[in-house]
C-alpha cells in the first residue's frame, strides 16, 4: 500500500498527508503489492474507516501487504489443486449433508469443504 508509483523524494507519502485518493481521479484506491494494480478500497470490502487505518498502516489485516483479487487467484490456485490431490478419497470434496451426518451441524458451526474453497478462490473471497 502506499502512494502512486511510490513515494519520490520529497514527497508526502498517503499516511503523511492522509489524503484519502490514489491515481488522479481515483479515489481511496490501494495498491497491489505485487502487479500494482490499482482497485478502490470499498470494492475490495473495505469501510473508509479502514482505508484510512490502510493509509497510516495500521490496518493489521494488510500488514503484510494487499493483493488484488487477480493476483490472489493467480497465488492460491495452485495451492488448490495441490489441496484437491491430496483428498484422493474425496472425503472433503462436497458439503456434508444433514443426510450423511444428521448431528454434523448441531457441532460444527462453520463448516467447510473443497468445493467450496475451490469457489472462494476463483472468485477472489481469499484474502
């Protein structure tokens, strides 16, 4: 995260001047950390109140830096398909069904398979 094409010399960066744009016209975007894609922060789900915690980098989430939903599905699709070669008795493959495990949901409160994960990935959920 930080101002378009990088702070030069001299000048303030977004956490110095907290002002609230990116590239001319665009405002509170942030940057991706890896192909410096610019998207606007309310479209990657985040409130004002958290660009501006992004601007003064003390927004914990990033504090490793942001990846635009491209580069995110780019990194964690092999990471998938390594995950889905693994289940080779496709134990993990589908939701379990009330059916399959009739008190399965009276346990596990947030469940999670596969095919699900697989969904999130492609659609850029994974942060």
């Amino acid at each position: 995260v930080g101002s378009p094409g990088g702070p030069g010399p001299g000048s303030p960066s977004l956490s110095q001047s907290l002002n609230l744009s990116g590239p001319p016209g665009i405002d509170c975007a942030i940057g991706c950390d890896k192909c410096k894609f610019w998207t606007h922060a309310l479209c990657e789900g985040f409130s004002l109140k958290d660009y501006v915690a992004i601007t003064q980098d003390q927004y914990l989430p990033l504090r490793d830096g942001f990846l635009c939903k491209m580069c995110r599905v780019e990194i964690l699709t092999p990471i998938m398909h390594a995950l889905l070669a693994m289940d080779t008795l496709d134990m993990f493959a589908e939701p379990v069904s009330e059916e399959m495990a009739p008190t399965y949901y009276d346990m596990i409160q947030h469940p999670m398979d596969l095919r699900t994960m697989s969904h999130k990935v492609e659609g850029g959920y994974y942060k």
